[in-house]
C-alpha cells in the first residue's frame, strides 16, 4: 500500500508549533538559552485551497517553466491580497500525490522560497512546509506569535561570515553529529540576524550545510545533503537592529519522523472547498445540491461526504452566517468558522465561496468582539459596510 505522512502528525506540526524545552549545543553538552525566536500560528488570515504549487526556477524569463512560475505567483499573490501585518506565517501543504515522491526531489525549501520572495519577505518571520500523500495542497498566512524551543536534537551558534559561508560553518559544527537513519525527517532553521539582512538567502546555505545528519550522497559535493527527505521544515527569523552588519546566530534542529503503512485521506472540507471552486462558487452562487453534485462527480471513490447529511453539515461548519455553523460542544475559538472561515451563505440553499478581503473583515470583526459576526444569521455585506463606515 502507499505510504504517507499521518494527517496527524502533519496538523500536529502545522507553522512549527513547539514543545517545551531549552536547546542544547548539539553535542550533549548543558543546555544554553540564546537570542533566537521560535515562531507558532496565530490568527489565520488568508487560506488557500486548490493549489498546485510549485518549485522554485533558476530558467531564463523566456523558459516554460519560469513562465508556469511567474503565472503562479501571479495567482497566489492576487488571491492572498494585500498583507497589511508584518511578523506573519506562510504555511504550505504540498499534497505529492504519489508516495515514492516523498522522499525524492520535492525539495521544501523550494517550494516556500519563490512564495516569501513574491509576497513580501521583510513581512515574514515564520515560514513552514509539509509534504505528503493525499488531501490535496493549501496555503495558509496569518499572524505569527512567540513559542516555545523545541525538545528534539539542534544546535545554535553566532559567526560573522557571508551568507554562502554559513553552510560551512554549519556543517563543520554537524561533523560529530551522528547521522539520522534512512526516512523521512523533520528540520527547523532559526537566524537572528541584522534588519538588512535578506533572511531568504540564508535558507539554502543554512540547509546545505545539514548533509552529515541528513546524509551526503555524493562524497566528492559536501554540501549537496539528503535534503529530498525533509518532510516537514520550520524556518524562523528574529531581526535584531544590535546586530553587526555580518553578525548571524543560527540554530538548527533535526529528527526523524515516522511513515504510516496505510494512505491517509485529507479533510473532507478541503475536497469540499476543491469542488466549489470548481462549481464556480467563487464568482457566483450556487445551490447546495449542485455543490454537492458537483463534489461527487469530481470525488466518487471518496467515502467521507459521501451522504448529502455529511456534506451539507461539514460546510455549514465552515459558513460564517449559518446558525447551524455553531457546535456547542467546543468553545468559540475553536469553532471551524472561526479558525477557518470558508463559506457565506447568500440566500436560501445558496452559497459562495468568502473572498480574501471578507475573511480579513471577518476576522477583525470577531477579534473587535463585534455582536454581528456572533449573530446567529447576517449578511456579510453588512460587515463589510459597516468597516468601511468605521474606516470613514
């Protein structure tokens, strides 16, 4: 059978939350405490579904596939919108589709490089990437709050060299680090560095100084490491204006993650979401029963959703005006809605799929503690004219 990453471990993972823990210098030695911040998720802002992402072109302009790049981010760019916050997470789940892909090419860092670049690096403090099998791929930027070290095995370190210099300095300290075993892995990348410092030209010489844990297949190219098998890669960032102009502290840390036996399917709502998208919810309202129909045509081997009762009521968990989208059993921050706010309801058993700006309303709104977003049923125009009023 096909083998995944456990949907689990990838939603455990998500934005690199961390555990508890200060981080040891890489060789046993006593824990220290430095300048580096560890980033986690906070409010999401914007979340993409039905996404095709893809690797990052070193091509002339006029090649194919810069071409498909360019194309690419012109999409995501104009259906992320304007990022008005700075210290925000960009999180991608690329969904491989087949198993033996994994471990082979699919480099993660590849594919969040272009995507930073394009939507404003200097916004950016926590970038995050999980590969898997299954599900479909999403984007997700939103707020990035404080955490926590992780507990698993890294070092942190300060030199004062170039950026392509880094990855000697890495992996001269990660020679008496024993290698992990064959698999998938999972690494996160931390840098305090100066305000100037272009922080996305540390990611590829930070990682390719990583080969003697994650391996270095070809003996005579040190810095060419087994870095197709990162599975899930965490990259955070503290600026410091006290630091000297090449004054970098770094740390990294490395484990191994485990395989499931068996394919793990997505959530249902993102399939749901696909679906809508192709029903031509996004520009226009569409009963539910051609919402429904048109997700079993585009999924008819899926089991979960597959009666119209799960269906209707796993989107109604995610419509923001629905007073069926309350599940009393959780608390309010916890409701899907609210942590992912995906659908509108604009008349009866119709529905469209929320732009950017009306998820970014909304949140403002329900962070404000606005009555209106709490209301059982409302019409989303309101919300919006009743922002622009206050902005007035």
């Amino acid at each position: 059978m096909e083998a995944s990453v456990e949907r689990s471990q990838r939603e455990d993972s998500l934005v690199g939350e961390a555990v508890g823990g200060s981080q040891g210098d890489g060789r046993g030695g006593a824990r220290v405490e430095t300048g580096l911040t560890f980033w986690r998720a906070g409010e999401a802002l914007v979340t993409l579904t039905d996404l095709k992402p893809l690797l990052a072109s070193w091509d002339a302009k006029t090649h194919p596939n810069q071409i498909r790049l360019q194309a690419y981010l012109d999409e995501v760019q104009q259906r992320v919108g304007e990022l008005s916050h700075d210290r925000l997470f960009l999180h991608l789940e690329v969904d491989v589709e087949q198993a033996k892909r994994l471990e082979r090419h699919h480099d993660l860092e590849n594919y969040l490089t272009p995507l930073v670049a394009r939507l404003g690096r200097e916004k950016f403090v926590l970038a995050t990437a999980t590969k898997f099998v299954g599900g479909g791929s999403r984007l997700t930027v939103g707020k990035a709050v404080a955490g926590a070290r992780p507990d698993f095995a890294g070092l942190e370190f300060q030199c004062s060299c170039s950026s392509e210099d880094v990855k000697k300095e890495v992996r001269q300290r990660l020679l008496d680090q024993p290698p992990l075993p064959s698999g998938p892995v999972e690494v996160w990348h931390a840098w305090r560095c100066p305000p100037q410092q272009n922080w996305v030209s540390l990611w590829k010489p930070t990682g390719d100084g990583m080969g003697p844990v994650l391996g270095e297949p070809y003996p005579d190219r040190p810095y060419y490491p087994n870095d197709d098998r990162i599975v899930s890669i965490a990259m955070h960032l503290t600026v410091d204006p006290a630091l000297a102009r090449n004054t970098r502290e770094v740390g990294v840390c490395w484990r191994s993650l485990q395989l499931s036996s068996e394919r793990k399917v997505g959530r249902l709502i993102d399939y749901v979401v696909q679906a809508a998208r192709k029903a031509g919810a996004e520009t226009q309202a569409v009963r539910l029963s051609e919402l429904f129909r048109s997700f079993r045509e585009q999924f008819p081997d899926l089991q979960k959703g597959s009666s119209e009762d799960s269906y209707n009521a796993t989107l109604n968990f995610y419509t923001i005006n629905m007073k069926s989208r309350w599940n009393r059993q959780i608390s309010e921050e916890a409701q899907p809605w609210v942590r992912e706010p995906l659908f509108k309801r604009v008349g009866r058993g119709l529905y469209m799929l929320l732009l950017a700006d009306e998820i970014a309303a909304f949140h403002r709104a329900w962070a404000a503690g606005d009555p209106l977003v709490r209301s059982d049923e409302f019409e989303v125009e309101e919300l919006l004219r009743r922002e622009a009023q206050t902005i007035n």
